[in-house]
C-alpha cells in the first residue's frame, strides 16, 4: 500500500504562486513504479485531472494550466511536486494527489489552494 500525503496549499492572490507536495509513505516500490497525478475539486464541480506524470517522466495538463503549473518527481524523497504559477481565482480548489499503480489508485487528503486578493 501506498499512503500519499499532501502539503503546500494555502491562500495567494491572483498572480502569486504555490508549490504543492505529495509525499509517499508505504510501498516505496509501488510509489515508484507508478504514475502520479494531481487532481483537483472545486465547490460544486466534479474532480478533475490538473496534471499528472508517468514513472518514466512523461507529463500531461490539462489545457487551462498548461504553461503555468509543472508537474515533477524526485523519487529519491518519494515526492511529486505540483508548481503553480500565475494562479487565477479560477484555480481555487482543493488539490489532492492520487498514485494511479498497478493495484489501484492512493488517494491523499487534499490540501486547500484558494486564489484571491
């Protein structure tokens, strides 16, 4: 098993930026062996896919953030990194982090971005 755990989150006004982390506890293996993505869920709206990165490196966004957010792993601290740029109030939500492996998916808890001046 595999237990991810986010941190980073917090308040910023539009412009500012955030460096989200998610940290792997558990099967080191399993955490390194697979793909990782970050999410995100806003009030009212469905969960959706913000980014994400395979194990060999390779990264996909979604459209609205391309440019802005960079998706990145450093699997000697077992972490995946999320670095948000230019936030927008649009990009206020809760940010959680899911280990996608060959066993099924880890979900952390989430952590709180909320863009506004």
């Amino acid at each position: 098993q595999v237990q991810p755990v986010e941190s980073g989150g917090g308040l910023v006004q539009p412009g500012g930026s955030l460096r989200l982390s998610c940290v792997a506890s558990g099967s080191i293996f399993i955490f390194r062996t697979s793909g990782v993505g970050w999410y995100r869920q806003a009030p009212g709206k469905q969960r959706e896919l913000v980014a994400a990165i395979g194990r060999g490196g390779s990264t996909n966004y979604l459209d609205s953030v391309k440019g802005r957010f960079t998706i990145s792993r450093d699997n000697a601290k077992n972490t995946v990194y999320l670095q948000m740029n230019t936030l927008k109030p649009e990009d206020t939500a809760v940010y959680y982090c899911n280990v996608d492996s060959q066993f099924g998916g880890y979900w952390g808890q989430g952590t709180q971005v909320t863009v506004s001046s």
